[in-house]
C-alpha cells in the first residue's frame, strides 16, 4: 500500500522523486494510519505487532 500510494504521489518510478514523495508520506492502512516521518532516516511509524504465545494442554 507504501508503495502503490508513493508511486500514485509521484507519478513516475524515478528513485529521486520516490524518494523525495515518500518524505512526510501518510497511509491508510487497515490497522491504522501510517506516515513516514522519523527525521534521521525516514521511516514510517509503523508499529510492530508483539503477542504472546502460551502452551495449553501440551501444545504451543
């Protein structure tokens, strides 16, 4: 979805312009909203998902 909406931004495939689109960038996701912001390099804010695994009867 970065990239399809990065590509629909800038209009064409050149790396340069990629580049320079996807600075600030925002994304609907299905989880929530994505921007690519982090100053020092430019990557989204997405999260991670961390979950928690448990054996029941034996079995994870």
């Amino acid at each position: 979805m970065s990239l399809a909406n990065g590509l629909k931004k800038a209009g064409k495939t050149d790396p340069d312009k990629l580049a320079a689109v996807f600075k600030g960038l925002g994304v609907d996701m299905p989880f929530g909203p994505v921007a690519y912001r982090r100053k020092q390099d430019n990557q989204s804010t997405m999260g991670a998902y961390v979950g928690t695994t448990a054996l029941k009867d034996g079995r994870a």
